[in-house]
C-alpha cells in the first residue's frame, strides 16, 4: 500500500451507508446568469466576414452554392487561426497576419472547387489578398461598433479575487474605461492595506468565494491570486470554467507572459484567459457519441474473449454468478453499479467496501490473477459505458468510503468528478493502477480533464491497448 495511501486509512472512519438515489458528494451547481454582452461579439465577427465572403465569390463568378462553399470554409480557417476568440481589445492590424494566414491554408482547396475554371489561373496564386483587401475594411468597420457598442453599456459583471494594489489598479482601469467591456464589481480577498478608496465594494475573503459568486452570478471572474491556498482557489476557477464562467488570471510574472504572446494589457498588466470547460456542449456530445461506438464496436470484437472469461471464472468460482457488482462514485459525485468480472468472493460486505487492495490475496485463484494482470476482468465496463455510467477514457472511479477518506485528504481529489468515470484514463497509461500514489493521481486525472480532446482520448485508448497486447509501456 502507497505511503500517502496508507497515512490517509489509519483513521479509523465508519463506513458509509449504501447510496441509493442523490449522490454522496453534490456537484456544484451553475452560476445562473444571463450572457455578458461580449459573449455575442464573435458570432457578429463571423456574420460580417462570411457577407463579404459570398459576395467576393459571387463577384469572381462563382454559383450560389460554390459561394456559400467556399465562404464557410474561410470562415472556418479564420476561426482556426483565432480571429473568433473573445478579446478585451479589438484591433484590425493584430487580425492581418492571421487573417492571411487562415485564407493562404484555404485557398488552394476553396480555389478549386469553388471557382469558374476561367479565373483559376492568375486569381489562385493573388486570391488570398483579395480576400483579406476585402475582409479587412469589413472588419474595421465591424470592429468600429463593437468598439461604440461596448462604450455604450455597462459591461460584463466581473469578481476580482484580490484586493492588493494590482487588484485595486485594475478594477479602476476598467471602471474608467468602457471599452474593455468589463465592469468590475467587487474585490474578494483580506482588508486591502491601503488608504485609498477603494474603487469596488470588498465582498468579502477569499474562503467565501463560491457563495459570493453565487449571489453576484458574475459574468467573468479576474484571478490576481491573494494569499490563500492555491488549491482552494484552483477549485474554484474549476468549478467557474465548468460553469461557462469566463476566467481571466494575471500571470506571475506579467513581462513573460507578454513575451509569450498569450496574454492581452489592461493599463500595462497582462490578463491571460483561460480556456472553458472543454467537457461542454457539442464536446460533450462528440465524446458521448465515441464513448457508445467504441463500446459498442469492443463488445463485438471482444465477444469470444468475453464468453472465454466468463466460462474460465465459473469454472474456477464455482458460482452461478459471473459478474462482481460493486458501488463506485461517478461523475457529479453520483453512485453508479461497476461491472467486473469476478476474481475474488468478498467474506463480507463490510470487506468489499474498505479493503484497498486484493493483489495480494491469497484467495485469488489463477483465472482471477490472470484477469487482473491483464485487466482482462474490466470488460464487463463496456456495458457501463453504454449505460451512460461511464465513459472509456476518464478517472477510474473509487468506492464511496475512499471517496469520502481521499477528498478530505487530497486537494482536487473531488475535482475529479467533474469528468465522467473511465475503464482507463490518464494515470493508467502512466503507471498510476493498484497500489501507487494518489497525489499522483489526482494531478493526472485532473490534468486529463482540463486539457480534454478527441485526440488525447485516442491517444490514451491506444495506449491502452498497446498495453494489453504487452507492446512497449514506455511508449510516449
């Protein structure tokens, strides 16, 4: 047993009751609130770049359809390049070189199939700066209202979790201008140490961050990060990004995060956003969608393999029962039903929900210690995967009284239920199963979840696989 682990159970804790219906640990809820003003402007951006795109292509001669075509796909190069990301500054030459960079990609593809083969010629090689000629006074003109219409209202409601000097700067630069459209209304952090009035109320500290935000339903947050421990306040941003709350941090130091190119000046200090959830909307769905074939297309694949185990495990058990049902902790803190193949009778109920580690067992017959070397006994969880309990890349979940024992141990441990419970995950890949650290763990998965794709799920499911099939562990 790891040592953190073992440090963690030598308290002795009742054991909880079963979970039958709300889920041990409640998820957050979200911030209700209404959209900030400058959650629209990307989509207007779009709008007016993809009006004058059909109508250059319209004027070179191309149909309806190749028009629209070739429109949304510039658009769609625009988006790749980062011409719709929310920005405190709106600033047409800091568009130029991504603009030109995003049509140069796509003109080759959108030149082809879209245009008259009359025009191909010459227009291929000087269309991308007959588009950006034509977007750019398009833009300038879009940016000019924006510009007017931020000026004009109040802004998008900000918390700044500080309250020292570079706090007090910031809300006073944004108070006094409108057109970063952010309006600060309040400071979280200790009594600031200052005879200046303060420009915006001090809410209150930073240990009643969740609840102030709850009351004042901010639209963006700005992290100055105070004296408080990072791990409370890491959970809080987490629980803001799940919440499509925009986070901005004021990066340490503020001279290498401009250097860097990620960060954007309010009165000469550096704001960097962060990204959202990635966990959310049309992701979510995408990774739901992967989780149904990829368990669906294993359980095919994998059918003789799965009558092999289950004949293997009556044979050695004994038993009518093939399947070892036990209560985990899934996403949101919800208790779910985990399917395994049985290895091990528990004597009790009380064993099956305390006990850490069976590995070395003296009870596991050799069927049982071929299925968890192999993680061969983990196939059922397909079926949990389609069920919705699970997903097939995510934090391996854990019984209700370790949750209960971990969370209280370990920063971030119940940040890991933001994120659907997996049959293999990030700190699998790297060696993080059985008996090893839970600090570790925990960093892993939560790592996992902040930085969540398509990609990395693929990445983590080859990797898996490459492992079952005993190819290289060290593979990166």
């Amino acid at each position: 047993m790891p040592h953190d682990v073992a440090a963690v159970l030598e308290e002795p804790v009742d054991v909880p009751a079963p979970v039958t219906g709300a889920g041990r640990i409640p998820a957050p809820q979200p911030i209700r609130r209404k959209r900030g003003i400058g959650a629209g402007e990307p989509w207007r951006l779009a709008g007016a770049d993809f009006g004058v795109f059909v109508a250059l292509w319209l004027v070179a001669g191309a149909a309806w359809p190749a028009a629209l075509a070739g429109a949304g796909l510039t658009v769609l190069a625009l988006a790749a390049v980062g011409l719709y990301r929310a920005r405190l500054h709106l600033c047409i030459l800091d568009d130029v070189p991504r603009m030109l960079l995003g049509i140069g990609a796509v003109t080759p593809l959108v030149a082809w199939s879209t245009l008259p083969a009359a025009t191909l010629g010459a227009q291929t090689v000087i269309w991308p700066f007959l588009v950006l000629a034509a977007a750019v006074p398009t833009r300038a003109l879009a940016g000019f209202l924006l510009y007017h219409r931020r000026r004009r209202r109040p802004g998008d409601r900000a918390l700044i979790v500080g309250s020292g000097d570079l706090a007090l700067n910031l809300a006073e630069a944004l108070r006094a201008d409108r057109a970063y459209g952010i309006r600060p209304i309040g400071l979280v952090g200790p009594p600031a140490l200052t005879d200046r009035p303060l420009p915006v109320p001090l809410l209150g500290p930073v240990e009643d961050l969740l609840e102030i935000a709850a009351v004042h339903r901010p639209d963006c947050a700005i992290v100055e990060f105070p004296s408080a421990p990072d791990t409370d306040l890491i959970a809080v941003v987490r629980h803001w990004r799940r919440s499509g709350v925009a986070v901005y941090v004021v990066p340490r130091p503020s001279e290498l995060a401009m250097a860097s190119g990620g960060a954007e000046l309010v009165q000469g200090i550096a704001l960097q956003r962060m990204r959202p959830d990635r966990m959310r909307g049309l992701s979510a769905v995408a990774k739901r969608t992967i989780d149904v074939a990829g368990a669906a297309i294993g359980l095919v694949l994998a059918a003789p393999v799965f009558l092999a185990c289950a004949a293997a495990v009556r044979l050695e058990s004994g038993l009518a029962g093939v399947l070892f049902r036990q209560q985990r902790i899934g996403r949101g803190g919800k208790p779910f039903t985990i399917l395994k193949f049985r290895s091990l009778t528990p004597a009790t109920d009380r064993e099956s929900q305390v006990r850490w580690n069976i590995d070395t067992d003296d009870r596991i017959g050799p069927v049982g210690r071929l299925l968890r070397s192999t993680s061969l006994d983990e196939l059922p969880q397909l079926f949990n995967v389609l069920r919705g309990d699970m997903s097939l890349v995510g934090p391996r979940p854990e019984r209700p009284y370790f949750v209960d024992q971990f969370a209280r141990a370990y920063g971030g441990y119940a940040d890991r239920h933001r994120a659907a419970a997996g049959i293999t995950g990030l700190a699998q890949i790297h060696g993080l199963r059985g008996d090893t650290s839970i600090t570790d763990r925990v960093r892993y998965d939560n790592h996992y979840i902040d930085n969540w794709s398509v990609g990395l799920d693929i990445k983590i499911m080859a990797r898996t696989l490459g492992s079952v099939l005993g190819l290289s562990r060290r593979w990166r």
